[in-house]
C-alpha cells in the first residue's frame, strides 16, 4: 500500500547533503529512503571509465558514513544483465512497492542516454501511480532555459556567458538536512540490497591506488577544497592557472562531477569571499567564467548530443586522420619524447587528474602533431580522468580538434617546447613526472634531443634507451598538420561549389 508519508531519493550525480534540491524536497516526507542504484551498461555507449569508478567507489563509502553519522541509511542495489534487477526502473518499482512509497525524487542528469533512460523511468513510473518530482541540482541554469535572440542554441562561449550573467539570480544554497533519522532502514524486508564493495568499481589490480592517495573524496573534501583555493591561490588564480609545477588552481571539477559541491555553493561561497577581498574581484571573476564553460559545455551537449562521438562542425567528417596505434600508444604512455607532453600523460596515468593547461597541450599535440583522430584522445580521458565529464571532455576535445563550436583556429598548433618554456621554465612539473630527465638542466629539459652528450651524460641520460627521442619532428608534424587542415579547406570549397 502507498502511503503519502513516504518517499524515495535517488542519489545519482550529487553524492552531498548540502544544497541538494531533490534530497531536500524527499525528506520533507514523514519518512525517506535513499537509495543509489549502479546500472553502468544503462549510460552505454559512455559508461563510467576506470578512473572515474576508482573515485566513485571512495566517494559512495563516504557519503554511506555522513548519511549513519546523521541517523540515516544509504541502499544500494545493482540493475543490468545478470543481476536481481535488469534495470534502474526495475529496481525503484521493487523499492517503491516493498516500502510503499508515494513519491520519487531526484536530480537530473543531461548525457544523452541518461535523458531518455530517466524520460522513460518517469514515464513508467507514473504511469504506475507514483509521484515524480526531478530538479536542478547540477547547474547554475538549465540547459534549455539560456537561448539566442533568435531561440536557438548558443555556439560561441562568450555571448553565452553574457546571457547568463544577465538573467542569472540565484537563490543561496539550500542547508545541510538537519536529521537523517526519518530516513533509515523502515523497519522492513529490503530487496537485493548490496554494499559498496559488492559493486565491484576498484580494478583488480593495485593501479588505483596511486590515485585514491592523490585526491580524496566526499562532500567535506570539496568544501575544504573550495576554501583552501579561496584563500591560498584565488588572489594569483590569473597568473598561476597555468602553471602546472603548482596548485594555482581549484581542482573542484571532479567534485562538480560527482556532486560533492554545487556550483551554485561555488558561486555564492566565491562571491562572498571576493566581496570581502577586493583585490580578488578581477581573479574571481575570471574563475567563475570557467563555471560559466562547464555550463557551455552542457549546454552544447544537450542541444547537440550526437556531439559525443559526431563532429559539429560537418565538414571534419572527411578531416584526412592518419591513424597509427604505434603513435596513439605512445602518447598514451607518455613516450613521445616530448617532455611536456609526456609528463601530462604520465599525470593523467599515475593520478588520475591533469592540468588543464597540460590537457590542451597533450591533446593538440595527439590531433595535430600525430594526426590522431580526436575521439580516440576523449576514450582515453574518458577511462583515465577521474572528473571524465561528458559534456567537459567533449567540448574539449572538438575545440582543440578545431570541428566544435567556438573551436580553436586550424593553425594555431602549440609548440611543446615553447609551452613547457612559458608555463614550466624549470622543468619542475616536468621532473616530478618524467624522474628519468630529473637531472637534466632547465636549458635543455624541454627538448632534451637539442643537449650536447656530455649533458645527457652527466645526466644519466640516453636519448632511445632512458628516454625516448622524439616520435615526430615539431616542425615536419606542422607542416603536414597544415596541409590536413588545407585539404579540408578545399574539399569544404568543392562541397560548397
């Protein structure tokens, strides 16, 4: 029997309890059961990478300990080929009907696959007699709600931007539920419920510990993120953003991600903090613009969803790649010879994170100097990064290939070199990640292959056995990335004839 005292939360993406709208209207019910439920094959083709499983597996078993701490109980359940359950939808009508709740809440998600699985759960459900509520918990606005004069989707970041400054107004973050009692076990019979473990996110081999020890998760690590930030690096964020030997950044993507912290808590925590300290108002407002990306990046992806594995731009359809897995390896594990590039790889691998000025130097370089195909770059992020963002890591990916919207120019090709020169001039980003060229001298470290051997000696280096040489010359990969970018031009023009 239904009762209209009882409701369900569906924890997805927003793994906190702080200014979490769905949970908060849930737990206005006389009592609440929250559940998460792990159906990874439902997100298919874009189900959740390696890296990202590692974290989502510390950041569940933190959020089960907040919820006990507060008198409460998190339930999880598995759904998919195999299990007692073959879907998420499945899974909630057996837990609606054994706890006979009235209503289900949660927040919405805007991946592709997730919109229409979660289109058809609501429907169902329904259709079934319950109550379903979804809300914004993810986004400062809704993707839907930011358009041009003329109605349609923005293309170009920055009158984006400036249409939402102009119609944003938001409400402050919503508290920390006061108690969690209300919402534990009911007292009845639960169906298949698992533990954290028992859903099976860590690999079985030790590679994830070296990211579990370079970033930890929960709810209170991404507000003690956000505060160290404010008050140790956002006064120099201008300047010290791109600097990859320090932490001149947030690094609250992957909090974003899984919903640790909202952005809206961004936002006003930022503002707040800038108002106090006016000589931060310029830096703030360059941080909060990069809020502004992620909303871009969401917005393209919900407007434009074939974007994921399909250039916007159509004429890249017949961009001339040259697919090569030896190349492709290489710059997966980091042996380029490029030290720039390899020391971002090698990052990416060993934390699980990378720079975001590292990022667009690592992936030019794949699409550009290798001529590597950019989808092959955003599957390779996708499994390694742990903040691996559908809407962010496509954006990303179609702007450094030059085929998305507000692209990079075709021949703007960073010189590695001349970015390990700018952004890391000692080489100390490059030294903690590539410890085989750690001896070698500011002057030569960014294009080792330029070195007299008695450097690369007294170094301990030697170039194609230590310490790959290049795999492709700057200049020559220029050249012939120039000339794919020509032949696009001039089958664009016979097209358009």
């Amino acid at each position: 029997m239904k009762s209209n005292n009882t409701s369900i939360f569906w924890f997805r993406q927003d793994l906190r309890l702080e200014d979490n709208p769905a949970l908060t209207a849930a737990l206005a019910s006389e009592h609440c059961y929250l559940v998460y439920i792990w159906a990874p094959e439902e997100e298919s083709p874009w189900e959740p990478g390696g890296a990202s499983r590692v974290f989502l597996h510390e950041s569940l078993s933190d959020l089960e300990r907040q919820i006990a701490a507060a008198g409460g109980r998190l339930h999880f359940f598995k759904a998919g080929r195999g299990q007692t359950f073959s879907s998420s939808l499945s899974a909630l009508q057996a837990i609606a009907e054994n706890c006979g709740a009235h209503s289900i809440y949660w927040n919405r998600r805007y991946e592709p696959e997730v919109i229409r699985r979660d289109s058809e759960i609501k429907a169902a459900l329904k259709a079934s007699g319950l109550t379903v509520e979804t809300f914004n918990g993810a986004l400062l606005k809704e993707p839907w709600q930011v358009k041009t004069k003329e109605g349609k989707p923005f293309q170009v970041f920055t009158p984006f931007w400036r249409a939402c400054l102009n119609e944003l107004d938001l409400e402050p973050p919503l508290p920390v539920p006061a108690d969690l009692h209300h919402a534990g076990n009911l007292g009845q019979a639960l169906p298949a419920t698992v533990s954290v473990p028992d859903l099976a996110l860590l690999p079985s081999i030790s590679w994830h510990k070296s990211i579990v020890a370079s970033y930890a998760a929960g709810e209170k690590e991404a507000h003690r993120a956000l505060e160290h930030f404010l008050k140790n690096a956002l006064a120099n964020y201008s300047i010290d953003r791109d600097k990859p030997h320090r932490q001149g950044v947030s690094r609250l993507s992957t909090y974003l991600h899984f919903g640790q912290i909202s952005p809206r808590t961004v936002w006003h925590r930022t503002k707040a903090y800038s108002a106090r300290s006016k000589n931060c108002q310029e830096a703030a407002a360059a941080f909060l613009r990069e809020l502004g990306w992620r909303e871009f990046s969401h917005h393209l992806l919900f407007h434009f969803p074939e974007t994921t594995q399909t250039p916007l731009r159509k004429d890249f359809l017949h961009f001339p790649w040259q697919k090569d897995e030896a190349l492709l390896k290489a710059w997966q594990k980091g042996l380029t010879g490029y030290p720039i590039v390899d020391a971002g790889m090698r990052e990416l691998w060993q934390t699980g994170i990378m720079h975001n000025r590292v990022r667009m130097i690592t992936a030019s370089f794949l699409v550009k100097h290798l001529l590597q195909p950019w989808q092959e770059g955003a599957q390779w992020f996708w499994d390694t990064l742990i903040d691996a963002d559908l809407a962010q890591n496509t954006l990303g990916w179609q702007w450094t290939a030059g085929c998305g919207a507000d692209a990079a120019p075709y021949f703007r090709i960073f010189n590695p070199m001349l970015q390990g020169e700018k952004f890391d001039p000692d080489g100390l980003y490059i030294k903690r990640y590539v410890p085989e060229l750690a001896a070698l001298g500011s002057k030569y470290i960014h294009a080792p292959w330029t070195a007299p051997p008695e450097v690369l000696r007294k170094a301990g280096i030697t170039l194609g056995t230590t310490y790959p040489g290049p795999i492709v010359d700057h200049s020559e990969a220029r050249q012939r990335a120039l000339a794919a970018f020509q032949v696009l031009k001039e089958l664009k023009t016979v097209s358009n004839c």
